[in-house]
C-alpha cells in the first residue's frame, strides 16, 4: 500500500518506518527544510558547537524498547540534565533536592529533617491538589513555590499557577537527597553526533521517500491509502473551528569565547527576568571541546498565526475547541493523527516514540484485519 505522512519528526519518520518495514511505500513531506522537527541539531558554522535549534532536547525513558529503537539509529553518549536556577539573588540546584533546600533556608538538614521541614512548610489542608500553585503549595510550601516555580510559570505559561493543571509541575521531582539529576528515568542520553542524523537514519528505508520544504497540498492525499497528520490538528481543517492555542519560544542568540555560565540550562525564577531560562549548547555535547560558545536566551509568548508551535496550552477553552477537533476528525475518513501536534499533547521525545511504535502496530493490525483506522490511534484527550 501507499501512504503519506504529514511531517517528518519522530511521529512520522518511526510509523514510517514501521510502515516502510512491513512492505509498503511511504511518502513523507515537510514543509521545513530538514528532518527532526523542533528535535533539529546543527552544527554552528562559526563555533563548531552542536545547536538545539529550537531548544534543548535531552533523551530520557525508562522503556526498554524505546532505548534500544534510539540506540538502532543512533550512538548515544552518556548524559545527565543538571539544571541551576537563579532566583532572590542566588544560584541553586535544581530539581528541588536537599542541596537547595538547606541552601534556600540556611541549614544543615539531613533527609528526615528536611522531609520534617518541608511538611511543616506544606499547606496540607489541600488534600487532592489540582492546580500547578495547590501542586506546589501542597508538596514544597510557599518559599520555595515563590522562588522556583511561579515567577518561571508565569513567563512560560503566560498566565497564573492557579489556572495550570497539576500534572505539569508533576513533571518535577523533589528530591530529600543530594540527586540533582533533573530526570529520574534508567536511560539517559544525547545522540553523539545530534537528532537530526537519527532521524534521517530512521527514515533511511528503500520504501521511504522523504520531500523537504514541501507544505502539504490536498490533492497530495488523492491516490494513498492512508494519511498520517503529525502537524497541528487544527491545522489539517484550516483552522475552521479557531486555533488551538500554543505557546512558542524565541531564542536570542549570543555568542561568547570560553564557557559562559558553565552548565547547559540555567533556570531564572525572577518574574522581572524576561527570559525563563539560558542555554549554553556546547554543555549538551560534553564530550565535545570548544573554544567558541553559543547561547540562547528563551522567552515565551502566546503563539500566533505562522509561529512554531511548542506547548499546547490546553486550559479549559482549549480543551472545549479540542473536543470540537476531535469530533471533526472523527468524522474524517482516511486520516490518522498523531504526535504532540497532531493529537495536541505535552509530550517528551520517549513518548513520542513509544506512541508511534504503537500506532504503526495498531495501523497493521488494522490492516490485517480489515478495519478501517481510527482518527486517533492514541487519545488526543
Ligand atoms: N518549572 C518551574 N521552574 C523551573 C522549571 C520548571 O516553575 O525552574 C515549571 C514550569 O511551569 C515548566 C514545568 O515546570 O513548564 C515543566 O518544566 P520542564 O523543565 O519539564 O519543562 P520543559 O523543559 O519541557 O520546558
């Protein structure tokens, strides 16, 4: 059989792959110049340096599977996320752990102590937490939410903690311990020679065709058996409905000679600090030595009409025109949507990557099987 995929990011280069392996031939377009979606490395011409051209990537998952599909495609060197905020005027560890804490509060706990301390901190008349602030109020008390947490979400979000859901800052440990690996998954790493070359080896395939800098056209669709969307949802029908929203980002980029702040991520959690955070990317390749350093500083904003699209926003608005989109698409024949556009998720890289080696299985037992494939292979919901 003969399918298109709409995108060639993780989503659409592993079904493609899938796809591609079980027989049949996949044409993928991109309306972008290279593959990997806003995974895209690069090397910098002037300094050698490694580019997270649309922000850091770092490779985290517990799935087994996953790790070794990565490591098929790709040499991975070993790395850890260890972030630093600045905030009131200091320099701490994150992900909250007992080095920030005694830090934050001038002592010398211990883990029991700490644990003790926080607890007395914690507002534990919230007994099922459902904002991001109940979130935080609940698990790390007001001092630290205030330093870490709320002026950074304010920026990034571009509205209050009281609105966000919990599950966002569920994404963040707290650790009664000196661990300040920001991850806490059993594989952790960064493709030694960048995303991009992943991808184009997993797209690699005699059965794969790949076209760059092509936007999809609808008469595209005339002829394949099947299209797979790994573009924003709202997208694929014009934006008839309204637009869902995103929040994007914009990098400032400056150069300087030798390191610059001496990590790869460095958090700011002053609400007057514009940015949310500076990244050093010669710090994501380690094992890499150069004089030269690129930074970018990242400020977020309120996607519009032509912007990359980084982070659903998913509020209670959304979430009603989502429905809506759902609806449409499921009332719209011979497409599947996928990925964190396409289904408009929050999603890590490893997710991904698990969702679309699952949709592909679930897209041949389709076929196997006689059935026509849903809109959704996972729930957009
Ligand atoms: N966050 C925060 N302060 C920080 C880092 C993160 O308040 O210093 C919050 C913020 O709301 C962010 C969320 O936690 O959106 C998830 O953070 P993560 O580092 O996972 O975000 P990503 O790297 O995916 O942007």
């Amino acid at each position: 059989m003969r399918f298109l995929l709409v995108g060639a990011g993780l989503s659409g280069a592993v079904i493609g792959r899938k796809l591609a392996e079980a027989g049949h031939e996949c044409r993928i377009i991109d309306s972008r110049d290279h593959v990997a979606g806003n995974c895209h490395t690069a090397r910098d011409q002037a300094t050698g340096v490694m580019m997270h051209v649309y922000g850091p990537h770092i490779f985290h998952t517990d799935d087994q599977g996953v790790w070794d599909y990565v490591n098929r495609f790709a040499t991975f060197m070993p790395f850890q996320n260890r972030v630093k905020s600045t905030t009131q005027g200091a320099v701490y560890s994150l992900p909250i752990n007992l080095l920030t804490i005694n830090q934050f509060f001038g002592k010398t706990m211990r883990p029991d102590e700490a644990r003790d301390f926080i607890a007395d901190q914690a507002d534990l008349t919230i007994e099922d937490p459902q904002s991001f602030e109940e979130q935080a109020l609940r698990f790390v008390g007001r001092p630290l939410y205030e330093a870490f947490f709320k002026g950074y979400t304010e920026k990034q979000w571009g509205c209050s903690p009281t609105e966000l859901p919990a599950s966002i800052l569920k994404r963040l440990p707290v650790r009664f311990n000196y661990d300040d690996n920001y991850f806490f998954h059993r594989f952790q790493g960064m493709p030694r020679d960048g995303y991009t070359p992943m991808v184009e080896a997993i797209l690699d395939h005699p059965r794969i065709t790949v076209e760059l800098s092509t936007p999809y056209d609808p008469a595209m669709a005339e002829g394949v058996d099947h299209v797979f969307w790994s573009g924003p949802l709202d997208g694929y029908f014009d934006y008839q409905l309204g637009r869902l929203g995103y929040r994007t980002l914009d990098f400032e980029r400056f150069d300087h000679q030798g390191d610059y702040q001496g990590c790869a991520v460095m958090n700011y959690g002053d609400r007057e600090v514009p940015y949310t955070r500076i990244t050093e990317h010669k710090h994501f390749s380690p094992w890499e030595s150069h004089e030269g350093s690129v930074c970018y500083r990242e400020f977020s904003r309120a996607a519009e009409p032509g912007d990359i699209p980084y982070y659903p926003i998913r509020l209670v608005q959304e979430k009603a025109l989502l429905e809506e989109y759902i609806a449409l698409a499921e009332r719209t024949p011979g497409v599947t949507f996928v990925g964190r556009l396409g289904t408009y998720r929050y999603l890590d890289m490893d997710v991904t990557i698990r969702e679309a080696l699952d949709a592909g299985d679930a897209f041949l037992s389709c076929l196997t099987e006689g059935r026509s494939a849903p809109a959704f292979l996972t729930s957009p919901r």
